[in-house]
C-alpha cells in the first residue's frame, strides 16, 4: 500500500517553512521542495520527524 493523493496534498515539512513534499514511491521517501531534508515513510507510515530526516540545512545527505 502506498501514501494516497489525498494525504499527500496536506503533508507537509516539519520546519516553520511547511513547504510541500515530494514522494518517491520507489524509495519511499519523502522531500522538502525548499530545504531538500528527506523524511523516510516506514510501513506506509511518513517519519516527520526533523531529527530523523536526512540533508537538509547544515547537514550533509
């Protein structure tokens, strides 16, 4: 089972920024379309969870 459309239109990054995120149903994960961090999706269940995403600001992917 993958993340429906309609969740994916209200998820959002955890950041005070809340831009939108970009699914990859293949690697399941998720991607800030502003600050790049990548938030993993375990069991169909997104992880948004700052301390837990990869890349973004100041950090190396």
């Amino acid at each position: 089972m993958a993340l429906g459309p309609q969740l994916l239109e209200i998820l959002a990054c955890p950041d005070t920024h809340h831009a939108p995120l970009a699914y990859d149903a293949e690697a399941q994960t998720l991607t800030c379309t502003q600050c790049g961090r990548i938030f993993e999706v375990r069991d169909d269940v997104p992880v948004l969870l700052l301390d837990e995403a990869r890349g973004g600001p100041g950090q190396a992917s």
